[in-house]
C-alpha cells in the first residue's frame, strides 16, 4: 500500500527577555552598590527563569496542539507498519483497529478530566452516542461528525457517519486492496469509548462512496444485548 503525507516546516517560537535600565543619581557610593546589585540580580532572575513543559499546559485549552500535516504523516507510519506480517485486508484493519483502540482509551480519560464541570456519566445508549458524535470527535478531529442514525432492523445497532474521515486524506490504497478502509482505526477509538463506559460492543467501519463524498465512511454499532437488556429496564 502506498500511503502519501504532506508536512508542514513551521518554525519555532521562542520566548526573549530584555533587562530594564535603571539610572543611578549622584549620591552615596552605598546608594550606587546596592542599585547595581539590584540590577544584576535581576538579571540572572530573568535568566535563570525556567521554560514552561508539558506538564505546565492547561488541560482545558481548547486550541489544536497538532497540525494536520503532522498527524497525516504520522498516521501513514502506522498503516505502512500495520501491513507487515499480515496475511489479508481483515487482520490488518483488525490491526488498525487494536491501535485506534488504544488511543480511546486515552482519549476518554482526557476528555472526561477536560469536561470536569459539566461531566455526568451517561447510562442510555443515545445520550452516550451523541456524546462520541459531538465531543469526542471534535476533540481529536477538530469537528464533530456528520450523522447519527439508528438501524430500522436491528435494534442492537447504531451508525455514525463521518462523510470525510481525515484518516483517509492522505491514504492511497492500491486496487488489489480496494477494500481496505483505514478508517478503522477510527472504529477502535469508538470501541474503547464505550467499552469505558460500559457499553459494550462491536465496532467495524464501512466505505460508501457517494460522488460528493468518495471518502465517506460509515462506523457500524453492534451493541452487546447486555446493553439492550439494561437499556429495557431504564425504560
């Protein structure tokens, strides 16, 4: 599969000090020591001021840490590293999957800590759907999805659909593996969402290309009839 990223060099920012002037009037030379003192020390305190680090950050900025161009690159790395030592399309995205997996996990932890204040667990299903379709997507996708609907089959299932996965941009998938869809690393972060909540189920994504949305993906809910059945007794 050959996958393609774009990067963007963006230079640093840095921070600079500048040492006040002071002026010393004719006096006492005590007068003048102790001005120059004062001076030098605060001097080195500009100096010697320590650079802010990661764990300085406030949890609740809302602005992106991370461009895009970043991200597509990185994301490459990991399909072109989920395609060794695998045999066909379904253990890779399983592969994808167990990555995506991985990053709900964190996810969650991470957004429940940033909705502190308004935090309440959810235990319907919908509401906490809506919360994945809305926070959780916006939260590491910039933008929340593009639908949520309920099968009119099967009452054990869900569907969330993203009409431009950003996982997909940059990923040119090869004819003989037309099938792939490595937006399932984005099932997997769905996944471990609700397995955290308590919600267990089955996760897999689906491509339906339209001619206005070639990349548009469809994450199909299964959920477990554990759920159904709590759900039933909510009612």
């Amino acid at each position: 599969m050959a996958s393609k990223a774009t990067m963007s060099n963006r230079p640093f920012s840095g921070q600079s000090s500048s040492a006040g002037l002071s002026t010393t009037f004719p006096g006492s030379s005590a007068a003048s020591a102790s001005s120059n003192a004062a001076n030098n020390a605060s001097t080195r305190s500009s100096i010697s001021t320590r650079r802010l680090t990661i764990y300085d950050r406030n949890l609740n900025r809302r602005a992106p840490e991370l461009s895009l161009a970043a991200f597509s690159f990185l994301f490459s790395e990991i399909v072109q590293y989920s395609q060794k030592n695998v045999e066909g399309i379904q253990e890779m995205e399983k592969k994808l999957s167990d990555y995506g997996y991985r990053v709900g996990q964190r996810v969650l932890e991470w957004t429940v800590v940033r909705e502190t204040k308004n935090a309440k667990r959810e235990i319907r299903v919908l509401s906490l759907l809506q919360f994945i379709h809305s926070v959780i997507w916006k939260s590491i996708l910039g933008k929340p999805a593009d639908a949520l609907e309920k099968s009119k089959d099967m009452e054990d299932e869900y569907m969330i659909i993203d009409n431009d996965p950003v996982v997909n941009k940059y990923i040119s998938v090869p004819k003989e593996m037309s099938q792939l869809n490595c937006a399932a690393f984005q099932a997997g972060v769905i996944e471990a969402v609700l397995d955290g909540c308590q919600f267990p189920a089955r996760v897999t994504a689906h491509s339906v290309p339209t001619d206005l949305f070639p990349l548009k993906t469809v994450f199909l809910i299964k959920l477990d009839p554990i759920v159904l059945e709590r759900e039933r007794y909510l009612r």
